[in-house]
C-alpha cells in the first residue's frame, strides 16, 4: 500500500469515527478513550468467531468463519488507525516504531539462545 493511500485510509477513518469516550474523562483524552474502546470491541468480535468455530467444531474455520474473520480483521484495522489518530500518531510513525520494537525483541531472543 502507498504512503498516500495509507494516509487516505488515515483521514477516512478520522472522520468516519464517532466514538468519543467515556464523559469523565478529560476532553484531550476523551477520543483516545473512545477509539481504544473501539478497537477492544473489534477484537472481541473477531475472538467471537474462534470461540464460536472452537465450541461448535473443536476450533476447525469453515469458509463462513474466515469469510467472518475477514471482515472483522477489516473493522480492527479501522479502530487501530482510529487510536492512531487519536494520538496523532501517523501510520507510517507507527509501522517503522512496531518494526524497530519487534527487530530489537527478536535480536535478544537470539542474543540469549
């Protein structure tokens, strides 16, 4: 994906989230709130559809499942970028940060193996 189009998708997700938080929380803060409530939403949505195929038949997907699972992913992704934005935190910033933090962990794991 581009840059741009990554910041298209940024932009869209800025002015498509409504959720704001809960009221006792400081206004700066009350959409950081709101969108990492968002996103625990999200996620919950997508173990729902593990917990449902591991209940139903002893975890294996079907293709509802992963057809479910993809458009849950989808809603994930828009409720990061909500947070993101929330905290003013380009994509792009937080892509190469997550890259750097995961090199840096995978180094020690090889560091003391």
């Amino acid at each position: 994906m581009e840059s741009s189009d990554l910041h298209d998708y940024q932009k869209f997700v800025a002015k498509s989230c409504r959720q704001r938080g809960p009221r006792l929380a400081k206004h700066a803060d009350m959409a950081v709130y709101g969108a990492v409530l968002e996103l625990v939403a999200e996620t919950g949505e997508v173990t729902e559809v593990l917990q449902k195929a591991s209940r139903k038949r002893e975890g294996w997907l079907n293709s509802f499942d992963t057809a479910a699972l993809k458009d849950e992913i989808g809603d994930v992704l828009w409720a990061a970028v909500a947070v993101c934005n929330a905290l003013s935190y380009p994509l792009e910033q937080a892509m190469a940060d997550n890259v750097t933090k995961l090199e840096a962990r995978r180094q020690e794991a090889l560091d003391h193996s």
